[in-house]
C-alpha cells in the first residue's frame, strides 16, 4: 500500500451529535485480517443513535458497517485472497469460543466484536477486516451496489426465519424503509409473487410497487386489519418498521398456522391486546424474531446468497441509493437522512 504519510481521512464520533472529519491513524492489520480501502459506506438506522444519542460503546470511534472497498494490504497468513481484489465484508466478528459460536450461530455470539460499532469501522478511507469476514464481489456490481449486500443479508435472514418459503403462497411486509424493500424483492426470488407491502410513505410505497410488490397499500388511507380480514390473511408477515403498535397488529394479519417474522428493532413497549395474543394460541401461529445475518459456516449462506442477488438482478438497489455524498460532508448526510422531506433511503458516502 502506497501511503506515506501512515494517515487517512475518518468520520470520528467525538461527542454526541459530533462527526469530525479529520486525519487519523491508518489501521493496523494483524497476520489473519486484510486492510481495505474503502469505497463506498451506507448510513444504517443503527448508527442514527451512534452519532446522534450518544448510543455509542465508547468515545471516539468510527462507525460504519455497510461498505465496499478494494483490498490494498494482505497479513501475511492471507492466501486465499489478492491485492486489487473487490470485496465487502461482514462486520461481526464472532469470538468462536462460546456455546453458541461451537454450535453454529455466530449471530447469538455472547463476546461478538462488530466493525462500526465496538471497534472502528467503514466511515473512513481504510478499514481492517478479518480475512474470514471477506465477501468477493462480481465485477458487473458496483461499490455502492456492494454496499448494500450487508441490509440484503439482513433481509434473506429474516425471509428464512421463516422456514422453507413455499412459492405458492403469500405474505405482507409492514416497513417501507431499505430493509422492507429489501425483503420483498428477496420474497420475490425465492418464488414468491403475491406480497403486499404497507407504509405511510407514498414515495416509498411507488418504489416498492415498481421493484415488484403485488399490491401497494398506504395505512394511514385504509384499515389494514379490515382489509385483510375481507380479501384474506397472509402466511407470512413481516414486520420491518419497528414500530410497536404495529408489532400488535401484524398477529391480526396472519393466516392460521401462518408466520410473524419481526425484523424491525421495538424502540418503545410493545402491548399486545388480549384478544390477539389469543390468536398465537387459537392460530397456533409461528412467531419468530430475526437477529443480523449470520450462519455457519460463517459468515453464512446470507452472505453468498446476497452476492449473487446482486450479480443476477434479482434483487435491484440503485433505486434504494436516494443520496450519495462525500466524505468530507460528514453530519450532514445524516440530516439529509432525518429529514422526511428528502425522501431518502439509503444514504451512501462516497470516498473518490
């Protein structure tokens, strides 16, 4: 790597609501991670309290987990990959010395590292990676396509949650949001046709309708419950928006035996009326969470899968990139995020 000044450009988290774009020490790689000069970091909601709600680990750090990069420095245990090569990664970093861990779920890992969050990630010109977390790319994606395969993983992970999708049947994803799209157009390849996508964004709910949903519908126009119980319930529901009266609804929506698949974050307690929790018990419904994107062997079939939506087509992101912005612009890309009237998705920062 040709740098002789041993520094590089970083976002840092300083304080709250304190992004500094300034010059910091360029990492240092251990004999088993790479160094990866990065292209392309997306804002993930994640990081909205990291730089915003002091809901950082600590001060300073660099945060940044979604992202694309081309390796420029090998440790010397590396064989398996080059330099030039492109490639993302995935940001955990599992300690594999756990229960879980030994039984093949690094996402449940009880002394998980995470790049961007407990140690410095992507929001800079270099990042260092664990060569095992290294996840080629295909040279007809581009850096910014590449940096959303992590939010794709995160969608396949909450569609398998589900089991064996079986292709004839339907489902609702409630969230309009990145990760919603996401996982509809992944419902989409595995088979899926009739999947209804709901929002109070018609923005969002138009680019929902033209990546592939069968049926738009807007919450706050009609009565979902209502709607549903007159056309039919679904067999599998996600929820994707994390909001918590909606974390009630979505057991309303499901069909008997059907699937609730909660993907989005509760930020606020969630009740549940009585009358449909009874519906777990009277539907025998299966009600699962899902947590990240990753299996075994690790990082996990999420992460190739991903890779190859994206080389094929059959998962489409530039549509999602509603904003892309330098480096040096630092805070602002996250109030251009925050700011509803910006329509914004995914908001990526460019580093060229």
């Amino acid at each position: 790597m040709s740098n002789t000044t041993n520094k590089m450009k970083a976002l840092v988290v300083e304080d709250i609501n304190t992004l500094t774009y300034k010059d910091v020490s360029i990492p240092q790689i251990n004999d088993d991670e790479v160094l990866i000069k990065v292209k392309a970091c997306g804002i993930c909601g994640s990081d909205i309290p990291r730089v915003k709600n002091n809901g950082v680990h600590f001060y300073p750090i660099i945060v940044g987990h979604e992202f694309s990069g081309e390796i420029v420095e090998l440790g010397k245990n590396v064989t398996s990959y080059s330099l030039g090569d492109r490639v993302t990664a995935a940001p955990l970093i599992p300690c594999n010395n756990c229960d879980n861990c030994y039984q093949g779920n690094p996402a449940m890992c009880q002394h998980y590292s995470f790049i961007g969050s407990r140690q410095n990630g992507a929001m800079a010109e270099y990042v260092a990676v664990p060569a095992k977390n290294i996840v080629p790319i295909a040279d007809n994606v581009t850096y910014a396509q590449a940096a959303c395969i992590e939010p794709i993983t995160v969608a396949i992970h909450g569609v398998e949650r589900a089991g064996a999708i079986d292709s004839g049947k339907s489902a609702i994803v409630y969230g309009c949001g990145t990760i919603g799209i996401l996982t509809m157009q992944c419902l989409k390849a595995k088979g899926l046709e009739k999947i209804y996508v709901i929002d109070i964004d018609d923005y969002k709910l138009e680019l929902a309708k033209n990546l592939g949903a069968y049926e738009v519908l807007n919450s706050t126009k009609i009565n979902i419950p209502e709607y549903f119980n007159k056309i039919g319930k679904v067999d599998y529901v996600y929820e994707t928006a994390g909001v918590n009266f909606l974390q009630s609804q979505v057991l309303e929506l499901a069909k008997k035996g059907g699937h609730v698949i909660y993907i989005g974050t509760a930020h606020k307690d969630v009740t549940i009326p009585a009358k449909s929790f009874e519906l777990i018990l009277r539907g025998e419904l299966n009600v699962t969470g899902s947590w990240m994107s990753y299996s075994a062997p690790f990082p996990g079939n999420e992460w190739i899968a991903a890779a190859e939506y994206l080389q094929t087509g059959k998962v489409k992101v530039d549509e999602i990139i509603t904003h892309k912005i330098p480096l040096s612009d630092g805070i602002k890309a996250f109030d251009i995020l925050l700011n509803k009237k910006n329509n914004a998705l995914k908001v990526m920062y460019y580093m060229d």
